[in-house]
C-alpha cells in the first residue's frame, strides 16, 4: 500500500493523525471483446484497470497530474461498481496531495457511496481535520464509522484518540489510544501516558474547586 509521505499535519504536541493512503491491486483476468470498426480491445472494466494501475505507477514516480489523468480517465470509462471506487478513491488522493481538499472530500464521498471501507473513511476524517475551517467534529463521525467497518484496524483506533484528545475528550481519547496500543501502535503507549497525566490533573483541578 502507497503512503504519501510529508502530509500529516500536528494536531497537538504528542500526536498527528495518519494521512490518506492509495489503493491499488493486481488487474484480473478479463475476457476479449471485439469491436467490428477498430479490432479487439479489453472490456471496460479490464481498461479501467489498466489506466488505474497505470496511474499508481506515474504516481509512485512522482507524477501527480498525470497520475490524477489516469484517474479520471479510469472513471471517464467505468462510471459504477467497485472498479470505480476505487477509480474515485486514488483520485481523492491525489486531489489531497494537491491540497485540494474539498475537491477530495466530494469525489471521496462519491466512493463512500458505492463502497465504504475504513480506509476511505479515514482519508475523509484527515480530509477534514485538515480543511479550512477545521472540522473535527465530522472526522470523528467519521472515524467512528471506520470503527464499525473494521474493529480491528489500529490507525482507526489511533485517530479516534488524536481527534477525541484534540476536542477534549480526553476519556474517550484514552480508551482509543489504549485500543492502538493493543493492536500494536507502537507510539499510543506515549499518548496513553500524556492523556492519562491530562485527566488526572483535571480531576486534582476540580476537586480543589469543590473544596
């Protein structure tokens, strides 16, 4: 799986939500069609395949714009099912890496709408922590919605800790960066201690107030 590097963004001193991934994989075997004017070519989808792993490829080599072409192409043949979320999905990240932001939260939402994975769940969370204004409150309506698809994914867990411990939720905070740790995110054992030090300090603090 390719990750972008240098786009996550501090939410506070000791955590940074994981930034947008891009999805890829190996094109079936598709049968050949005949056209009668111009010869044979791949169906479709098996063209939309093509141009999505072509895109990945311009990608990784640094090629942003031309990856994002292939993209749309992809979506300009199959405009339905899953080879076009994941069309939308790549395209989403190329729209963020472009700082796009709004652009990729709408073509983003357009995937959710035919296929809903934690991880494009949690590429619309980054999407909008790091959108102008800031909204944090529809990244976590997010993120817990990648937590009911797939339980058991530690970035989720992680991020639900970042964005809680950046709204104040520091309880809520605690038990995601405790749920990270247990799945083996290595750096939550550091926001468990942070936020555990946070809520006992608060409470010392309002337990002298009721003095």
């Amino acid at each position: 799986m390719f990750r972008f590097a240098g786009l996550a963004r501090s939410i506070n001193r000791s955590a940074s939500i994981v930034k947008p991934t891009l999805k890829s994989f190996s094109k079936p075997l598709t049968p050949l069609t005949i056209r009668k004017a111009s010869g044979y070519s791949f169906d479709p989808e098996a063209q939309a395949i093509d141009e999505i792993e072509e895109g990945t490829r311009v990608l990784n080599e640094g090629d942003v714009e031309g990856a994002k072409e292939k993209y749309q192409r992809s979506l300009d043949i199959q405009k339905e099912g899953k080879t076009a979320a994941m069309g939308l999905f790549n395209l989403g990240v190329t729209q963020f890496y472009t700082k796009d932001i709004q652009g990729a939260i709408a073509t983003w939402e357009k995937s959710l709408a035919i296929e809903p994975t934690s991880d494009l769940l949690s590429n619309l969370a980054s999407a909008h922590i790091l959108s102008s204004p800031s909204n944090p409150a529809k990244a976590l309506e997010y993120l817990t919605q990648a937590r009911d698809v797939n339980p058991d994914d530690p970035e989720v867990a992680f991020n639900l800790g970042v964005v809680s411990e950046a709204t104040g939720q520091l309880e809520s905070a605690l038990d995601n960066y405790k749920a990270a740790k247990s799945l083996g995110v290595e750096r939550a054992e550091e926001n468990v201690r942070n936020v555990g030090a946070k809520i006992i300090s608060e409470r010392a603090k309002k337990a002298e107030q009721e003095e």
